[in-house]
C-alpha cells in the first residue's frame, strides 16, 4: 500500500493544470480584475499557465493575489480532479476624491485605493481634503445615498470648502445643497427627500440659488 501511495502521490503531482476555476465576487458592474488578469499575476504570461501540480504552492500565489491593489482576499486551493480553483474577493470603492493634482477611490471599507488604468467605475465624485475620520463619514453618507433611489439619481457630487463644511452637488436644479458638518447626515438627508418629494415636480427649481439643511426640523431654500 505505501509504494502505491507515493506512486499515486507523485502521479499527481506530475498532472498538467489545465483546468480554472476562478470567481471574482462581487459580481457586479464595479470591477478592477478579472479572469485574465488573475493569470497574469499568477504566472506572468497566459501562455505560460501549464503547470504541474507538483509545481504549485498554494501560499504563494494567495500571497501574489493580495498584494494586488484591488483584491481584498483570495482563496487558492485544487479539487480532487486536478482543478485551479480561485476565489477572489475583490475591494469596492464607492467614491472617486479629488484633492488638487491627486486623485484616489475610497472603498465601502473607508481605505484608499489608487486609479486603475483596466477600469473607472461610475461612482460619486468628492472635491476637497479629507480626514481619516471624514473619510468613514463620508463612506457612510455614500451608502445612505446609494441606497435611496431618489438621493442615488440626483446627488452626483460632494464638495468640502474651508470651513469644514460640506456641499452636495445635484443632477436636477442648478443650486447647492448645504449639508454643513458630515455627523449628522441623516436627518439632513431625510429633509432634503422630503422637500424633492413634495417640491421637485411643483416649482422651478433652477429659480433657487441654494438648499440649506443645517437649520433644526427645517429646509432653507434661496432663491436667486
């Protein structure tokens, strides 16, 4: 029984890699990675994918995968029959900062991470420069945003001036929104939907200069 192990041992080990699995999650429309270019960081060349299993090391190219930018976590490991499988958990950045010359994505994690030459995803700009503690402020308004149809269509921008105060920008109506300090954006945004809800398709919203929720239980609105 023991020489037919190391036999069948060395059998396999000797097989060709011929066979992929690779799931890149989430699936959605906001991608850096994707079959091709798990390959290439595994082993250079598409060409060049024939491999023993002998030849593998499994740590190494979990290794190889997380140290690329936009991979969150990965998971290698072979099948019985001699598949590659790849599970790839790749970041999601939800913001596009612009700060002067520099410009860099913040992820649902509220990390940075750089621009992608494969790839730009269509998500909100912000304008300005900010702390690591507006950042997480900022990854959460964002979620708050994208989650309600009506703020994910007409918020497209953010912008912060030099009093710390924060500015959106919207889709419909030539005006400014005033959301003031970031820690309190909820309440703010739930006035702002109801304002739209009852006054958007009612007056001509391109007549007011400015939105303002910074007052308590109340929405300021100037006109121009």
């Amino acid at each position: 029984m023991i020489p037919f192990f190391y036999f069948s041992q060395k059998t396999h080990k000797n097989r060709i890699v011929k066979k992929f699995n690779i799931v890149i999650d989430p699936l959605s429309e906001n991608h850096f990675i994707n079959e091709e270019i798990v390959k290439k960081i595994l082993f250079y060349k598409t060409e060049e994918i024939e491999k023993k299993i002998g030849q593998l090391c499994i740590l190494i190219m979990e290794k190889k995968l997380n140290n690329y930018p936009f991979i969150k976590k990965s998971e290698v490991f072979l099948s019985v029959d001699g598949t590659l499988n790849i599970r790839i958990l790749q970041k999601e950045p939800i913001l596009r900062i612009k700060n002067g010359n520099k410009e860099y994505y913040l992820t649902k994690d509220a990390e940075n991470l750089e621009l992608s030459s494969f790839f730009s995803p269509k998500v909100i700009l912000a304008k300005g420069a900010f702390s690591k503690e507006e950042k997480k402020y900022l990854t959460n308004l964002i979620k708050f945003i994208n989650s309600d149809e009506l703020l994910k269509n007409q918020i497209i921008s953010i912008k912060k001036n030099n009093e710390n105060s924060f500015i959106l920008i919207p889709k419909i109506g030539n005006h400014h929104i005033i959301l003031g300090n970031i820690k309190d954006f909820k309440n703010k945004l739930n006035k702002l939907k109801a304002f739209y809800k009852q006054y958007l398709n009612k007056i001509d919203i391109d007549q007011y200069k400015r939105i303002d929720l910074q007052y308590k239980d109340q929405v300021v609105a100037k006109k121009r």
